[in-house]
C-alpha cells in the first residue's frame, strides 16, 4: 500500500477458465493444446451457414462443479446469450455466452489477503461461453492469419464484486482460485496456454469515500505477476491523473509488457455495445437437479479446509501446509507418504525439498512412489543412513523410478557404520591429521568442534553414524 | 425417354421463369449420379424435389439469393436433404430466392426475379418464390422452402399449390442458412396435400444437430377422413379485415361453407393481438439477422473485394457490396433494436408482444377450436415492382402468414379458387405438433376445393 497515501484502490476480476474437456463447447472437435492452425474444426466452429450449436454437457458439468466449489447458487435454468461484436478470429459475429441469466451467481472464495489477513472476495456470477480462435500477427509477414483450433472451446467466466484493495490482493486472490479450481479439477489454469486469463477493473478514490471513483478496464493480463504489475501501473496513472486535477476518463487500458506500461486501447479496437440478446439456436439451459448433487458429493476437499486439517492432524507448521496445499499433487504425495508410515514432518520436509525439485526438473512427474519414499524416511529415521546419504539415495530411486533403499544405500556403501572399532580408527585419524585444530580446540575453541565432525564424516564417506561419531569424538577430545 | 430426361426437359422448358438456380447441365449430372445410389424402396423413390437456395446441399451452390455467397459450396448438408435422398427422393437442383430469405416477391435475389407461372408480369411471391413456381409450373410434385414469417405459404398461395410451415421444432434447421432463428423453419411445397404431407413426414423428426428441433418421432401422415364431422373450425374475424382483396373473401366464404358441408362446425373466434403482428415480426426477424448475417465478413468465404487497407474496411467493402438494399435495411433495423438504450423499447417488447400473440391462439385452440381457417394473402398475385419501392407495403404481404411463425404453429396453404385466373389460397392453422389433425383437414378439403373455379 505504499506509495498511495489517501487514497484507496478498488479492483474487481473477471477471470477467463477453460473448463477441461475433451471436446469444444458446441460441438465434437477437440479441444487439445497445440494442433497444426485450423485442424480441430468443423462447421459448427467454423461458423459455417447452416451450421448449429448443441451444448457440451460435460462442460456444464465442470462449470457447475466450480460454480458449487465457489460457494455459488446454481440455477436451474439459465439462459444462452449472444454477444455481438466484429472480429476476425470470432468466426459467427458474435460469441455464445451468458448474459442476463447466468449458470450461477452469489459465491464467495476466502483468500489470504497480505494486508487484511483473511479476506472474502464475493463471486458475482459464473457463466458458461465459448472461446474465439486465435489472431496471428507474426506467422505470415504483413498479414493477419486466423486459427480456429480454439474457436468454440468452453469457457467459465468468473466475475468478482470490487473487493479488492490492492494489486496484491488481486494476485493472491488468483493464486487461491487458481487453488480451488485445479482441487475440484475444473481446469488446467495453465497461464501460457492461455486457460486462464484476467481482465480487472479498477478504481480508486479518496480513503473514506463511500462512492466508487471511475473505472478502468485493464486487459491482456496474462501473467499472475502482471496482473500486481499492471494494475499498480494503472493504480499509480490513475492517482497521479487525480492528483494533477484531471477526470479519469471510462475506458479499456491495454498492459504492454514491454514497454512495462498501460496503455488505452484504441477506440477502434473497441466495440462497446455488444447488443446481447437470448440466443435463438440453443434452448434455456436446464441443469438436472441430481448434477448438482453428484457434484457437491464429489467434490474433494477444498484448499482451505485441507490447510486447516494438515495443520491439526499432522501438526505442521502453516507455512507447510500452505506449500504441501498449494500443489495438490504434492499434498497427495504428503498424504500417501505419511500413510505408508512416514513421521509427517519428515515427509513433509522431504515432500517439499526432494521430491518438489526431483518434479519440477522432471516436468512436474512424481518420480518416486511415496511407499519407497516413506521407507526411506525410515532409514533416516532407524539411523541406518545419514539425512545428506538419504538423498543420494533418493536421486538413485528417483531416476530408475522404484527400488529397495536399503539395497541402493548398500550398493552405493551409504549405510552408516555404528561399529566402534571402525569409527574410532576414522576418529583416531583425524585427530592425528589435525593436531593444530585439537590444541586449539582444547584451548578452548570449542566451535571447532562441527570441524572434527564433518572431518570424519568425509573420512567415512558419509557410512559413519553422525551421533556415534560425536560421542566419541567429545570423548577423545575431553581426553 | 426417362424420368430423368423427362424432368430435365420440364427444367429446361421452365427457365424463362427465372426459378431455377443451377444450370440444367449440372442438374443432369447431379441427377445421373444420385440415380445410381438413391434408395429404390423408400418412401420418396423418384421423386424430384427441388431445394430453396438458402438450404445446404453438397451437390449444388448454396448462394442464399445473395453475391455474398456467389459460388459458395457447403461442406455439409442439411438434416432435410440427408433424408430426403435417404427416402429416395432426387435433389433436382437450387432454386431462387429473396436474398437470404427476405422479402415476399423473389425481386429481391441478387440473381433476378422469378416470374409468375400463370402471368409473366407477376410475382410468385416469396421468398422461395423459385420453389413455388417450379411446383405451380408442374415441373417437379415437390419442393423445399423456408419460412420465416410464410415465406412457403404466400408463395405457394400466389402459384397455387399446397404449402406447410410445420410447427417450430418439427423439422431440424440444420443446414437451413439462419435468417430468423427463433422464426424459421423449413417448409414444404407440393402439387397435393399428400405430396407435400409426405415430404414433411421424411425430413420430420428429432436431431442431435439441431437443439430446437423436438424429440419427437417423425410425422406419421393421416388418412383422409370421410368428412369433418367433429371438427371445430374457428374463423378469426381479424383476418377477414374490410380491404381484404372482395375475390379472396369470396373464395374463402365459398371455402367455409365448404367445411360447414363437410360437417364441421364453424365458429367466430378472435385473436385480438393480430394487428401487432407484422410490427413485432420487423423487429424480432431482423434482430435476429443483424446477428446471424454478421458472419458474411469476407474472411473465411464468399468473395472478397480486393484492395481493402485493413479489416475495417474490408468488412464495409464486403458486405457493402455483397448484400442488397433490403438485407442491409433489415441489418441496420436489427442493430438498431438491440443497441443499448433500445433494446427494452424494442426487442423487449416486441418478445412481450410475441407471447401474447402465441397466447391469443391459445386462449382459441383451449376453448375447444381444433383448426382455424383464413385466407393465406391478403391478394392475388401482385404486378412485379408494385412493392418494390414500398418496403412496409411488401411487408404487409405476410399479414396473415407471420403470426403462426410468431406463434411457431403449424399452418397449410391450399388452392381454394381464383380471381381473374390468378390463384387464391386458404390456410389451415392447428395447435403445436398437431400438424395430423390439420392434414386430415386438408385432405378432406383438397377433395370438394374447386381450385380452377374462378370466384
């Protein structure tokens, strides 16, 4: 909030999902990621004449599942709406969405907010439409080429009240939807392939004003961390446009990430009145009641309430269970490891050390079966390998995918030496190779003493038991 | 000789009345090549049936009237015509239209009027005034139309054959260019009510490509009963206004004592909303094109002008010249009525008055009327270029046909006599998905109508 004195920013989101489905909105083509330009199309996506929609019931389904995750009332019957609008790459015209009778309306999502503590953002509405296709300007010199691949593929439409009071607030809201949404598996809310995507509308106005000042939109934001970038850009541009006696002026602004500025879009570019009305081809949509209630029973554990719960049953610190949540994958990991018998803090430790870098350098692949995971941990935990040997060994497992991880500590020589007579010859020779150190340390530098400890442990290549090693090490050294 | 070479000698003999919008060479190929895999047992075998142009065919051009879509050949083709030919039934080419379906004269096809069978000076109606004219010719038994406010019925009134507008929902709108979604429907034209009947019994039925068509099985097709006994035939005193055309009256006064031999009884009845109708249908229809006709942008097909700097300019250049003077009326009337600060004068309103309209024939059928009976056009066939110069006049002509698609009820058209030789229509309207009790109806009226006997 620094730097924004009296006044008080206020943000609303209107949050584009791809809703997870095999197939397009309307009609049968695929809905895959990357296709050749124009190959998943047919008529219907196309907007070819003759062509007709017919609804995607599995997208309703998904829409419905983020609708109830969100808190939202689900209506029965809704209506299909056309937005009208001319563009190349929106093949009929006009776009299938919903208007004035949507999905579901009157959610809420709780969200960490870094300046208020625990914040309810209230979601408006949630609608179901389509996508358009896809404008390329750089693929052909000169010229605009249009692919349709996306043209059709559903979308939820997720709309917030003003709630929020920060460009801050706005990205941790994200990061939770994002949470929620990836939970009742809704949505890949992959940024890069663009299945999700944000417009925001700002505003902002002396502290204390009830009324809201005028608002901007700010599009093209495509990035979590562009979305606190822009909209502080536009926050800062809009209170010095105050400050300097100015009127902010109700328009679209566009984020240019290069020149790390906002700009407005131009009026061209812009077609503000979309004439909506109820779309002839498609009747109301009617949501079966049992959909509503297969869904509430299927839906998973939501993130908030699973923080709360690892935190009570496993204990663990809420920093923890924040990271282990925010990845539900890895909190499943977490889960599973402390079922094969893991200590749950250990298995959290190794869950967010280990196995999140072994993932992330290995394209997001949970390499290692929690089972072995967990017998690992118990190695560690017995004192027959050494935390840093546990983790070699876990690099050997990782990699050929299963394993026994006292065979590989074995085979790689890792299992710690408990019997005295050996650690005492590594011990002996330390003490014999440093003889400055141990005068020292006699003297009274007693900080030297982690040396002589690693010293042996490298002298054992790491077999040595750390605790044993102590022990004895206080011993010859009090001699 | 064949059938074949027979009907594309009557194709032939037909093209000075401007109906048919494929050349007969390809007719001849085309009809050569479904020969040889139509269907020989089905409930259509042989029998030619020539298409409206805004009806997407593989085997022809699908231009819809207009230049915007000169040449253009769908990939696809309609639910309609993929049963037909499943029937046996022979695609026998295109035929012309009022530009994408708008008008009610065929004067507005950017490929020339049609002309009247009957009299060269006349029009033959529209918009599927081709497939009128083809069917009033005797060239085919029977044709496809479209409807969105009698766009089958006023033609085939004014060439003197049968036409069906089957209830909204009966028949699937796949593949039918979109001009009124919520209005149109494909219709159907023959010489009889049983070759049209059962024509719409094939292409009826329920489709997953089309999610306002019924699930419904396809129309069985009735018997005609030996009279109208039981029958309660309303006639709504708002069709029968004092400019009605005096030899179209005597033609349906002569038609109700028909019914009444029959056995019927006749009832006065009222629909008092009818004098809405047409105004409510020019804001509805055109709402619902401005959107459907916003594709034609000359990015993915059709012809587009060249030179255009960027794409403003080249939708402007493309649908400028592409669409004629009354489709681009129409689009700006659309656009019009559903601007923000219109929309509720406008397109609100007229969907308010739309359902007090489908309530007006409610309140008649629920009061124990099983039919009703009126004059399908308020005239006989006009002179060509009488309206052309006064839209709203145009306009008009579709009084008594635009509130069954309002209402999305099934309505039948039959040659009920003539007025100086020119052909007069009486039309049936019946209750939603009740289009049996409206052919048995037609069937028995079709046997004791003297459609030749001037009024």
């Amino acid at each position: 909030m620094s730097g924004t004195g009296a006044w008080e920013t206020v943000i609303g989101l209107e949050t584009h999902v791809q809703l997870r489905t095999r197939s397009k909105m309307f009609c049968g083509c695929s809905t895959v990621f990357g296709a050749p330009p124009n190959t998943n199309v047919c008529p219907v996506c196309l907007g070819l004449p003759g062509a007709l929609p017919t609804v995607n019931g599995q997208a309703i389904r998904l829409a419905v599942r983020a609708a109830l995750a969100l808190g939202c009332r689900v209506h029965l019957r809704s209506i299909f709406a056309r937005k009208n609008y001319f563009y190349p790459d929106l093949p009929k015209g006009y776009q299938i969405s919903q208007y004035e009778e949507p999905l579901a309306t009157g959610g809420g999502l709780t969200f960490p907010s870094p300046e208020r503590g625990s914040v309810t953002a209230t979601i408006v509405r949630l609608h179901v439409e389509e996508d358009a296709g896809k404008s390329l300007h750089d693929r052909v010199p000169k010229t605009t080429a249009v692919d349709l691949n996306r043209s059709g593929v559903p979308l939820a439409e997720i709309v917030t009240g003003p709630d929020f009071r920060s460009p801050q607030e706005a990205r941790a809201y994200l990061l939770a939807l994002k949470e929620v949404l990836e939970y009742a598996d809704v949505s890949d809310c992959d940024l890069e392939k663009g299945s999700l995507r944000v417009d925001a509308n700002i505003s902002v106005r002396r502290r204390g004003d009830p009324e809201l000042g005028t608002k901007t939109e700010v599009k093209n934001i495509n990035s979590f961390a562009f979305v606190e970038k822009a909209l502080g850009l536009e926050r800062d541009r809009q209170i010095a446009t105050l400050e300097a006696g100015g009127r902010i002026a109700q328009q679209t602004m566009l984020f240019d990430v290069k020149a790390n500025a906002v700009r407005p879009q131009r009026s061209k570019e812009e077609s503000k009145d979309y004439r909506y009305f109820p779309e002839p081809d498609l009747p109301p949509l009617v949501v079966p009641e049992f959909w509503l209630d297969d869904e509430r029973v299927g839906l998973p554990e939501l993130p908030a309430a699973r923080r709360e719960r690892f935190a009570v049953q496993y204990g663990l610190p809420s920093q923890d269970a924040a990271v282990l949540v925010g990845v539900r994958t890895l909190a499943d990991y977490f889960e599973a490891t402390v079922a094969a018998g893991a200590e749950p803090k250990p298995a959290a430790n190794w869950a967010m050390g280990e196995t999140l870098a072994d993932a992330n350098a290995n394209g997001g692949t949970l390499r290692l079966a929690p089972a072995v995971l967990a017998r690992l941990i118990g190695l560690v935990r017995d004192g027959v390998v050494s935390n840093p040997a546990a983790k070699r060994v876990f690099a050997v497992l990782a990699a050929n995918g299963s394993g026994d991880p006292r065979a590989v500590a074995e085979s790689l020589g890792l299992v710690q030496v408990a019997d005295s007579g050996a650690l005492g010859g590594w011990v002996d020779a330390v003490l014999s190779a440093q003889p400055g150190e141990v005068a020292r340390y006699k003297a009274g530098e007693s900080k030297l003493f982690p040396f002589f400890v690693g010293q042996v442990m490298k002298t054992s290549k790491g077999k040595a038991d750390p605790t044993l090693v102590t022990a004895l090490l206080k011993a010859r050294l009090a001699g | 000789m064949t059938a074949t070479d027979q009907l594309v000698d009557r194709l032939a003999q037909a093209a000075p009345l401007n109906a048919l919008r494929t050349p007969i060479a390809e007719v001849r190929e085309a009809l050569a090549a479904q020969a040889a895999t139509a269907s020989a047992g089905g409930a259509l075998a042989g029998m030619p049936v020539v298409v409206k142009d805004n009806i997407c065919t593989l085997e022809f051009t699908t231009s819809c009237g207009s230049r915007i879509l000169e040449g253009y050949r769908s990939p696809f083709e309609a639910t309609a015509i993929a049963r037909l030919k499943a029937a046996g039934a022979l695609i026998a080419g295109k035929t012309n239209c009022d530009e994408f379906a708008m008008g009610s004269s065929t004067e507005h096809s950017a490929y020339g009027r049609s002309l009247h069978p009957l009299d060269p000076e006349r029009v033959p109606g529209g918009s599927s005034g081709g497939s009128a004219a083809l069917v009033g010719a005797g060239v085919v038994p029977a044709a496809l139309g479209s409807e969105t406010g009698g766009s089958v019925r006023q033609p085939a009134a004014f060439c003197g054959v049968v036409g069906i507008k089957p209830t909204y929902g009966r028949v699937s709108r796949y593949g039918l260019v979109a001009f009124g979604s919520s209005l149109d429907q494909i219709g159907v034209f023959g010489r009889t009510v049983s070759d049209a009947g059962r024509v719409l019994a094939v292409i009826s039925g329920r489709d997953p490509y089309d999610a306002t068509c019924e699930d419904r099985d396809p129309l069985p097709l009735p018997a005609a009963p030996e009279n109208l006994q039981g029958f309660v035939i309303g006639i709504p005193k708002e069709y029968f206004p004092p400019d009605l055309d005096p030899g179209v009256r005597r033609a349906c006064d002569r038609t109700i004592k028909l019914l009444r031999d029959l056995g019927a009884a006749v009832r006065d009845v009222s629909l008092p909303h009818t004098p809405h109708a047409i105004p409510t249908y020019y804001i509805i229809a055109p709402a619902e094109a401005s959107s459907n006709l916003a594709r034609y942008d000359g990015v993915r097909y059709g012809p587009r002008p060249a030179g255009a700097v960027d794409v403003r300019a080249l939708y402007r250049a493309t649908r400028g010249q592409g669409f004629g003077a009354e489709v681009r009326r129409r689009v700006l009337i659309g656009t019009y009525v559903l601007s923000a600060g219109y929309y509720d004068a406008y397109y609100r309103r007229a969907q308010r008055m739309r359902s007090l309209i489908a309530q007006d024939f409610r309140n008649v059928f629920d009061r124990g009327v099983d039919l009703l009976f009126t004059p399908s056009t308020p005239t006989p066939p006009f002179k060509a270029g009488e309206k052309l110069g006064d839209p709203v006049a145009m306009y008009l002509a579709d009084i008594f046909t635009v509130t069954a698609n309002l209402a999305g009820l099934p309505a039948l058209t039959l040659p009920i006599g003539r007025v100086n030789g020119l052909p007069v229509g009486g039309q049936l309207l019946a209750p939603a998905f009740l289009e049996d009790e409206m052919l048995e109806a037609a069937f028995t009226l079709e046997r004791v109508v003297a459609p030749e006997a001037e009024a």
